[in-house]
C-alpha cells in the first residue's frame, strides 16, 4: 500500500478495472471505477460493498428480459448512480471484495500493532 | 494506515449483524406477547392480558437496549419489519406454553451472541450482555412458574379463573 503524504490518498486495493483509495483526511474511502470517482463513509462503503454483492449473477444470466442485463444501483449517500452491466458487476465485486479484505487486514494488524504501543 | 473500521466502531460485522438479529427477535417477541395479550382479553383472561401487555413493553424495553448500545458503540442499529405475527392460539395454556417456547429461544440467542463476543474477543459487548443473560434467569423462571400453576391448580371447573387470577403474583425473588 503506497502512502502518499501530499493527497493522504492511501492506494489500499487495485484491480485492472478500478482502484480503492483510503483518504486519511476525510477519513472515507474512494472508489474510482469506470472512469469515474465516488467517496464513501466507512459504513457507506461497507453497505455498498454488501448491496453489490447481493446482486445476483446467475439471475441476471438466466433472465432473458432486456432489463435483467442491467443492475441500477441508486444509493442515497452518493450522488452518482452506478448502471451495471454483467461484466462491470463481476469487476465490481472483485474490487470491493479484494478492498474489504485490505481494510479488514489493515485493522487485524492495527490492533496487533496497539498492544506494543505503550 | 490509519484503522478507519475501528475509528467508526468497535463492533465487528458480525457482531453488528448478530445484535441487529436480536433488536428483531427482542421486537417480535415484544408484538407476539401483545397478540397473546388481546387473546387473552377477548377470552375473557383480564389479568393475563394485563400481564402480557406488561411483557410486550419490557421486550420492547429490551430492544431499545439493545437498539442504543449498538449505535452508542458507532454501529447501525436496524429498526427491524416485524410481520406474521399469530393472532390466534390454541388455548389458555397453550400462550403460556409459547411464551416459555420464546423465552428458551430467546436465551438460545443470547448465549449464541456472548459465546461469539468471547471468541472474537469483544469483552464490551460481552460485558453489556450480562445484563440480558440475568433477566432471562427471571424471564424463564417466571414463565415455567406460569405453566406450572396450570398442573398445580388445574383447569378443571373454576381453574382457568383461578389460574388468571394468580398469574400477576408470580414473580422471582433470587
């Protein structure tokens, strides 16, 4: 995880299709995928993250309706909307998942850490 | 890195989804008691509909406990959607027969959760759930007692009555 002091902007998860930043001034995490960026609270980003993961992919194959190729994500903390295809849903949850674990580990080693702190 | 997960709370995910599980256990235990109670009331039972109007508001008590510790600790406390609640039941013995059913699942959960806070090491969370442990001492006590005046007095003749009108003296005394 590279630490760049300028932008407190720590790179904490990185895939071909997006990155996961932890901004050590806002304390938020921002998420930059398909060319565009999103901030989010931790609580928000943890419920995005589990609202992306309840998408269910093999529905969405099954369904030969034209709007089931589609997932419209509207969430009331941020003000984009996210329009997911299949693959971007697939990319989406490679990218959260792999960040959650990051942070999750991030606090495993943090509380590791505390105990030799005084 | 700064810990932004422990900056926002001290409870786990899981943890936060266990407790947020038992607002909704506490909140249907709560609405299924007031349905007893009305049944109790349109049977004609006045005092064990008094007594579990009673109840309902002590699990609607414990809820809010449970509600304000989870957001005290900088988690998300769900309000819960509470539906399919029985408005019918079988007979007088048999609301306290379920009664004493929720309060043994009840406990269940609540040594299910401690046991959880032990192993992931969440000793305030463990140490808030001492309380509720206690009172299911009470609460179970009180609903065996319940049922067993329906053996001791039986509801032969005048026994339902009779059985109603003791029903509010049962308490726990330790």
């Amino acid at each position: 995880m590279a630490d760049n002091n300028y932008s407190q902007l720590i790179e904490v998860f990185s895939t071909e299709h997006g990155t996961v930043y932890q901004c050590n001034r806002n304390n938020n995490f921002v998420v930059e995928f398909a060319g565009n960026c999103s901030a989010f609270k931790t609580g928000n980003f943890l419920d995005f993250t589990r609202r992306v993961n309840a998408i269910n992919l093999s529905e969405m194959a099954k369904n030969t309706s034209r709007h089931a190729d589609i997932v419209i994500l509207m969430l009331h903390y941020t003000e984009r909307c996210f329009v997911l295809t299949m693959k971007d849903v697939i990319r989406l949850k490679e990218l959260l998942c792999g960040a959650k674990a990051m942070i999750e580990l991030n606090s495993i080693v943090n509380e590791c850490l505390r105990q030799y702190a005084f | 890195m700064k810990d932004l997960l422990r900056l926002r709370t001290s409870l786990t995910e899981e943890i936060e989804a266990l407790l947020n599980e038992q607002i909704k256990m506490e909140a249907r235990s709560s609405s299924i008691y007031l349905s007893m109670s009305s049944w109790c009331d349109r049977n004609g039972f006045d005092n064990s509909a008094k007594y579990l109007e009673k109840q309902s508001g002590e699990e609607r008590g414990h809820m809010l406990k449970l509600f304000r510790f989870v957001n005290d600790m900088g988690g998300k406390a769900i309000s819960p959607e509470i539906t399919d609640i029985p408005q019918e039941f079988d007979s007088f013995k048999g609301v306290f027969e379920l009664a004493l059913q929720q309060e043994i699942n009840v406990t269940a959960s609540f040594n299910r959760i401690a046991d959880r806070c032990f192993k992931a090491k969440d000793f305030m969370t463990f140490q808030f759930l001492q309380w509720f442990l206690n009172e299911q001492i009470e609460e179970e006590y009180v609903a065996r007692r319940i049922l067993e005046l329906f053996e001791v007095i039986g509801e032969e003749g005048t026994g339902r009555w009779q059985i109603d009108k003791n029903i509010p003296g049962v308490s726990y005394g330790e």
